[in-house]
C-alpha cells in the first residue's frame, strides 16, 4: 500500500488517480495526523509527502515515521518548495527522495517502480 499525504485535496487526488489505474493499492491522508493514524493501521510500503501542511509537517510526520519504521519505510517528500535547497534538507532529515511540484506523471510512476519493483497489482 502507498500512503499519500498532502493537504491540497487536487494533488493528493491526482496521485491517487494516477497510481490507481497503474493497480498500485493506496491510501490517502490530508494531514500528518490522519497520515500517521493510517500508518499505524497498516503499515505502508511507500509513503509520499508533502512538505508544507497545517499543523504538522511533512517532517514531523516523517520524524513519527523513522520513530517507528527505522529506514525500512521509503519516504518519498513531494514539494513546491525550492528543489535545490529544500531536496538536501529532507534528505539529511531522513527522506528516501524527494520530487518538486509541479511533477509530472512519469516522474511518480518511476519513483513508485523504483521503491516498490516488486509490488503486485491491487
């Protein structure tokens, strides 16, 4: 299961959509309480993320998240904010990866294939 998480309902809608009709199980949090209440409900393979979201942040949830999962949790951050600072932050505050928004649909599919190549379909 893939776990997106991101407050703007348009792109977190996207996402799903695009990995659904690619039979990629996922689940879907609008905010980093939610996000991690689905964690620990089923434990994702994958989890792409926002950065910038009311309340807690992206990387307060991923800090909750290699709390709990060590790096055995890929943890993708999806962002518009600057890519050649903001991709060294989160790398170095324990993300997997890091893509910039606007992406494009290649871009998620790749990554997705990249973390889970052997994930069956839905």
């Amino acid at each position: 299961m893939i776990l997106i998480v991101d407050d703007n309902d348009a792109i977190r809608e996207m996402q799903v959509a695009v990995l659904e009709s690619a039979n990629y199980s996922v689940r879907e949090a609008a905010n980093g309480t939610h996000a991690l209440s689905l964690a620990e409900e089923s434990r994702p393979q994958l989890v792409l993320m926002d950065i910038t979201m009311p309340g807690m942040t992206g990387y307060q949830v991923l800090d909750r998240l290699r709390e709990k999962y060590g790096n055995d949790l890929p943890v993708v951050m999806v962002s518009a904010l600057p890519e050649d600072e903001e991709r060294d932050i989160a790398l170095a505050r324990g993300a997997t990866d890091y893509i910039s928004k606007p992406f494009d649909i290649p871009s998620v599919l790749n990554c997705v294939k990249h973390f889970l190549p052997d994930a069956k379909a839905a």
